[in-house]
C-alpha cells in the first residue's frame, strides 16, 4: 500500500512539473508547443474562424484551403471587390517603406507577389534615377563610356536589394511566380513556403517586414508579430496593411452593405466559391481595429508604433521599428 501511494505520488509530481515546464516554455515566446501532459492537449485553444468559433488547429486548416481555393481568381477578386483601389492601398505601402538600394524584404502572406513586385521595381527606379543623373553631370563622356556604365549597372542589379515572398500555401506562391514571369521581373525575388508564426529565417536578418492583407488570417496573431520583430534587424522596420474599423458611421453602413451583400455574390459569381468570401467577409469584422491592433505590434517590443488610415479606415496601415 506504501509503495502504491509512492508511485502515485511520484507521478502526480511527475504531471505537475510537465504542466509548470510547457506553461514555462509558453512564458518564454516559443514558436509552437508540441508538448503535452498526461490528459492535456495543449493545441485546444479556440480561434476564430469568420464569426464561429473553431480549434486553433481547425483554424490553420480551414484558412490554408480558403486560400487553396481562392488562389487562381485571387487578383481577379482583388479588382473586383475593391474596384481596383487595393492597387492604391498597396502603393502608398510602398511610398511609406521608401525602400533604399541595398535593403532586404521580408513579404510574409505574400504569394501572388505584389508588394514585392513594387519593392523591386521602386529599388529599380531609384537607381535608373541616380545613373541619369551621373550621366547628366558628366557631359564630356563618349557613347562608349555611357554604354559601360549602364551594363555595370545591370550587372549590379538592385546593389544587392532582395525581396523573399514567404507564404504557407503553395498554391498562392504557384500563382505569384506565375505572373512574376508575366511582368518579366526574374531578379531581386525568392519565394519560400513558411508559416507567419514560425519564420524560417535567423534573427535580425531583414531591414523591413510587410504583410498585406494577411495578418487578420493568422491564428495566433501575437506569435506572428513576435516573429516579425525577431527577424528584423535592429532599426529594422514593420509595415501591415490590412483591413480596419471604418471611422465614418454613413460609410461604415455603406461599406457593411457592400461586404455583405455583394462580395460574396461576386465570389461565387467569378470564383464559383460563395463561403471562402463569406469567410475573408467576416474575418475583417473580427480582426482588432486600429489602436487595439497598435497595441499589439507595442505589446510585440517594437516602438515609435503608429498608423494611417486609408479610405476612411476601410484599411489602414501600421508601422513599428525594431530598436
């Protein structure tokens, strides 16, 4: 009888300090707890999927196979759906990254490529710019010294610049280097299959961390922007454009409507899928708005953190700096 309560002794101490170390290892950021004490299943935890709420694991599936599904009408829907104005949106992304010859992108959520197609090519202008001016300010030369200059420039593409578009599905990937081909842009892009909450890269490598319309679909969003600051270097910058809380009462009756009402007829009537958009619908209601979300990037460990928003708050964009 001793020896029975001995041994049951020993194995509720046993439970109780792998409880007290996963919850530890949780305390300390890590990207993903795959332990588990007797009778406990740590991966449980609920989160939302649109408005009904789902296991976390449920959710990562669910949003893996929307995007799945959507991936071939993706920009198509884009257009539609905004009438071209997340072309704009995705513009003034670019106007406040200001990106220099020389810096490195992370773009996570990326697939189909689009803020990294302007990075390369505001990069590109940049230096097209700074060769007409080294050309204008040097009359004398000969057609033949123009002409070297402008092949060691095309040999010195982008002074090293590169954008890595980082997606876990690969069916978006598939379609973003599709029409990377389509734009002939075949330098300054690489594309890697990986999850926002556990980046496959080393600490302080990447000079800015966009993620477009992407943020709002991670299942643990703190993880997420835990990642963004760890791979940044110091000084490094954080730029999410995504979705927001509408800040006008008329516009915001406007745009519930027209959410509601139309973008998932559009989605069925161009993608034949009504309940992938009724999804991406519902999962803008449910994301933060602007100052929660603000608080989050802080909560992160980035600083100077702010934000602007765009068309009346239909999207705003948040900044923060890794120092």
């Amino acid at each position: 009888m001793a020896a029975h309560l001995w041994k049951l002794s020993l194995g509720l101490t046993f439970v109780a300090r792998t409880q007290v170390y996963v919850m530890c290892r949780g305390c300390l950021g890590m990207a993903t707890l795959r332990v588990r004490s007797y009778g406990t299943d740590f991966q449980t935890k609920n989160a939302s999927f649109g408005f009904e709420r789902v296991s976390e694991t449920e959710k990562t599936e669910r949003v893996y196979k929307v995007f799945e599904s959507v991936a071939e009408n993706y920009d198509v829907m884009n257009d539609a759906m905004s009438l071209g104005i997340h072309r704009l949106w995705k513009d003034s992304l670019l106007r406040i990254m200001s990106p220099l010859p020389g810096t490195t992108l992370l773009d996570v959520a990326g697939g189909t490529g689009d803020i990294s197609f302007r990075f390369v090519n505001f990069v590109q202008a940049q230096l097209e710019h700074r060769m007409r001016q080294e050309v204008k300010s040097h009359q004398n030369l000969t057609w033949q010294q123009i002409a070297n200059r402008y092949q060691q420039n095309e040999l010195n593409v982008l002074e090293g610049s590169r954008a890595i578009i980082c997606d876990v599905n690969k069916e978006m990937l598939k379609m973003g280097k599709q029409k990377a081909k389509g734009h002939g842009i075949s330098t300054g892009l690489s594309w890697v299959v990986g999850n926002a909450e556990e980046l496959p890269f080393d600490d302080d490598k990447f000079d800015f961390y966009t993620i477009a319309f992407g943020i709002r679909n991670v299942t643990r969003i703190d993880q997420a922007l835990q990642e963004a600051f760890r791979v940044l270097k110091p000084g490094g910058r954080f730029l999410c454009l995504e979705f927001s809380h509408v800040n006008n009462p008329l516009i915001s009756r406007l745009y519930d409507l027209y959410s509601f009402q139309v973008i998932p007829v559009l989605g069925e009537l161009i993608a034949g899928d009504w309940k992938s958009y009724q999804y991406l619908v519902e999962s803008i209601r449910r994301f933060p708005d602007q100052e929660e979300f603000k608080a989050m990037i802080e909560e992160a460990g980035f600083l100077k953190v702010n934000y602007i928003n765009l068309s009346s708050g239909i999207v705003a964009i948040h900044s923060g700096f890794k120092l």
